[in-house]
C-alpha cells in the first residue's frame, strides 16, 4: 500500500464512511489521479495508442481489462486513460465482461497517436465494452477529462 | 388453436426479427465481375507495409523484373459506430434481439502499377460493413475490419484481372 501512496500521494481521496456503533472507517483510495497530460515524446520504434473512457452515468460502475495482442495493459474504469506504446504493425486492443470487444488498429512507428475509447453497451447480467477507435480531433478532446491509471499491472482474468 | 396460430406468428416475428438484427451488410465499390479462368498475376517490386494477408493475390514479389514495375498497395480502415445508449437499457425488446447499437467499419483500398514516376494503372475499392450488435450477436470490429479487408483484396484482384491484355504487356507469368 505504501508504495501506492507514494505513487499518488497528490491524488489521494478521502472517504468517510459510517458503521452502525458510532464509530467510522476512513478509506483511503487513490484512484482519483493526475488529469490528462499529453505523452510528448514516444519511442522511435513505437507508436502511441491512448485508451480512454470518458465519465457517464450509464455502465460507470462496469470495468474491464484492457488487452492488446492479449496482453493484459490496463484495469479501464469510468473516467480514466492510459497511454500505451506498442509496437508497429497489427494491434488488436480487446475488452472482455460477458462478451468480447476488439479494434485492430495498424501501428506505425513514430509520433503516431490512436484514441481508443471504451464504453459500456447493454448486456445480459453485466455491461458489455464496447471500444471504438475515435478520430484524433475528437479523442484529443474527450480525453481532456479523463484521469491516468496508474501503471500497476492488473491481474489477468 | 386460433391462440396457437397467433403464437406461432409472434414467435415467427420475433425470430424474423432477429435474424435480421444478426445480418451483417457488406456493400463494396466498384461492382466488378469474377475472376477470368486463366487470369494471369503480376510479377513485380511490391511495396506494402501492412498484413500480407490482405495484398491482392495476383500480385507476385519479384524485385528484380526486369520491366521495372513497382506496384503500391495500401489500405485503410475506419471505425463508425451507432451507440443506443440508455433507449437500449430501458427497451425490453432488446432481450429479443433489437439492437443495441452498430458498428460500421469502411476499408479503402489502393492499388499503384508505375514505372518509375509513370503510373500504369490505378484501381481504388472501398468497403463498408454494417453490423448491428445486439444480446445475441457478438462480431467484434476486428471481424468486421477483416472481412471488409479481404472483400477490397478480392475487389481489386478481379479489377486487375479485368484487363488481361494490359496486364500481360507487364511481363507476366501464369
């Protein structure tokens, strides 16, 4: 834990909660985080894939893991990006609940940037992701809100 | 029995329903006709960065012909998507098969056949793919994305394949 609060000691939230006896416990929670900032420099042999998901009432309490060439890079909640470098060529980026979303983009190398937004679709006992890959312009913009994930490797489901 | 018959209908309905919420459409430009018997392919310099599975089949590397042709093949995909959002939470005929939103990837494709600067011959094909996604349908984009691929590599295929005199003034092989 000690390491999670140094890794966001300017982000943490404090939360109150009550419990019947009179006594409170106070969760301290660091998964409010540092607002969108813009990765200036990417790796020549790399290309940068931003995966977002902007705030909405609808499927917020849905999250998933974030896959790319089924490799596991993120833990994708309401209101939150993370920047990804891969590797030029094909890169399928996959979400799974209940069923299956995935985009394949073409990876090319250099200051290349992809926006790939998630989102929640209706589905049987638990939202469904849905990815889309956004126009640079509009992806730009919408991740303006969002907030970064921190880097600690989710656990594989 | 006249109860039976008009559950019979309504069930027919609804199954009608979903299988036309599962389609998927495929619309490709230009129209082109079918690969000739005999077509012959091009061999020649081919530059082409993406997945080899998508480059048109008639297309041989050879960078030494001695012709001198370079062919360019590239494509592009995009995504567009149609999301109901909460009209699809709150519809109970979702659970029957009504959508819950669409997808509609669209390919383009080029085909360049230069010598040197001069271009010989350029074919272009788009594609688009629309699929609606409801309860019971999981195509993902990705799906979506290749096939639309591999309808524009068979599109420009058969649109080399239309003009075999051209083709065969290229030093060709069969």
């Amino acid at each position: 834990m000690g390491g999670r609060e140094g890794a966001c000691k300017n982000n943490i939230a404090d939360v109150g909660v009550a419990v019947p006896g009179g006594r409170g416990i106070r969760i301290r929670s660091c998964y409010q985080r540092a607002a969108f900032a813009k990765v200036e420099t990417i790796p020549a042999d790399k290309g940068l894939i931003y995966v977002y998901r902007p705030q909405a009432f609808q499927g917020g309490a849905v999250s998933y893991d974030v896959r790319v060439n089924d490799a596991v890079v993120t833990h994708l909640s309401n209101g939150g990006y993370y920047p990804y470098f891969a590797a030029p060529g094909e890169a399928q980026v996959s979400a799974k609940t209940e069923a299956t979303s995935s985009v394949t983009l073409d990876v090319k190398a250099g200051q290349t940037y992809y926006y790939v937004k998630g989102g929640v679709r209706v589905g049987f006992l638990i939202g469904r992701p849905h990815l889309m890959v956004m126009p640079n312009d509009v992806g730009a913009t919408e991740i303006a809100d969002c907030k970064v994930i921190v880097a600690d490797k989710p656990e594989s489901k | 029995m006249k109860l039976g018959t008009v559950g019979r209908l309504v069930a027919g309905g609804w199954l009608a329903l979903l299988v036309a919420g599962c389609a998927t459409e495929m619309h490709v430009r230009p129209e082109v006709g079918p690969i000739p018997a005999g077509a012959v392919s091009i061999s020649a310099n081919v530059v082409f960065d993406g997945n080899r599975d998508y480059l048109p089949r008639n297309l041989q590397q050879n960078t030494s012909n001695p012709a001198g042709i370079t062919v360019y093949y590239r494509y592009e995909a995009a995504y567009g998507t149609k999301d109901l959002g909460a009209a699809a939470l709150y519809d109970p005929f979702t659970i029957f098969g009504l959508p819950t939103g669409k997808d509609i990837p669209t390919i383009y494709a080029e085909l360049r056949i230069q010598r040197g600067p001069q271009i010989l011959k350029a074919c272009q094909s788009a594609c688009q793919v629309v699929q609606r996604s409801n309860l019971w349908t999981n195509l993902t984009q990705t799906e979506l994305r290749r096939d639309g691929l591999l309808a524009v590599r068979d599109n420009i295929e058969s649109q080399l394949a239309q003009g075999q005199e051209f083709l065969a003034s290229l030093v060709l092989q069969h």
